[in-house]
C-alpha cells in the first residue's frame, strides 16, 4: 500500500471529499449531517488521501489555522494515512505562515496526534456529542 496525498480544490472533488466524511462522521461516528456541514469547506484548503487512485482518506485545513475534517476509511486505518494527510496539512499551514496549527481532536485520537506534533490545551468539551479537547502543533 502507497498512499498519496495531494491538495483538492473544493468545487472539483467536493464529491469524493464529502462523500468520505459523510461515511466516518456521520454514518459511523452519528455526527448530524447539519453540523458536518458547516459552510466552511469553500474557504478552507483540502488534502486527499488515494491508494491506487482509491479516495480513502481526507482533511482540511481553515484560513484560521485549523486543521480538521481528517477522516479515513476503516480499511484503510493504522496503515500512515492519517499521519501523511496531518503532515501535509501542518506543511501548508506553515508554508502560508501560520505558526501555530490547531486542531480539535476526538478524545479517543489525542494520542495519535501527540505523536505527530501537537500538544493538548484546556478541558474536555462536547462537538456534536463527542469529547474533543483542543491541541496546538509544537514540532515533532
């Protein structure tokens, strides 16, 4: 498996990237379909992840500074994807010159994202139902 990741503008493969999103939040993860929508993917910037020309994995990055919509296939989860779509965002984000990447992350995913860089701040708090807690990106 040799994932690639590349960056997608919006009005092109809004299709592909929704349709991933729309797979891990709101069928698996009961996210509602209104605030998976949150009329911000037009001004953010977008990475895919593709295994053999397959769309298996995406993320975003928003002009804040935010990366989030990261979502993967389940078959194609713990194999690197997620890392390579973090790590393309963190590297836009920089190269735009934002010197402090942020990110939201589910509870269950701090770990992961600690290992690439980021460091939790503040409490817990609830986004559509499911504990996150926010991290900023301090270096590997």
């Amino acid at each position: 498996m040799s994932p690639k990741i590349r960056r997608v503008i919006w009005e092109e493969a809004s299709e592909t990237l929704s349709a991933i999103r729309l797979k891990v939040f709101v069928e698996e993860q009961s996210v509602p379909i209104e605030e998976e929508l949150d009329g911000m993917d037009e001004v953010s910037t977008h990475f895919l992840a593709t295994v053999d020309d397959a769309p298996v994995g995406v993320a975003r990055l928003m002009p804040s500074g935010q990366i989030g919509r990261m979502a993967v296939l389940i078959p194609y989860r713990r194999h690197g994807i997620g890392a390579l779509l973090l790590k393309a965002a963190v590297q836009h984000a920089l190269d735009k010159g934002q010197t402090e990447p942020f990110l939201h992350a589910q509870t269950h995913a701090l770990g992961f994202y600690a290992r690439n860089g980021f460091t939790a701040f503040g409490e817990v708090f609830l986004d559509a139902g499911i504990e996150h807690r926010a991290m900023r990106y301090v270096g590997d």
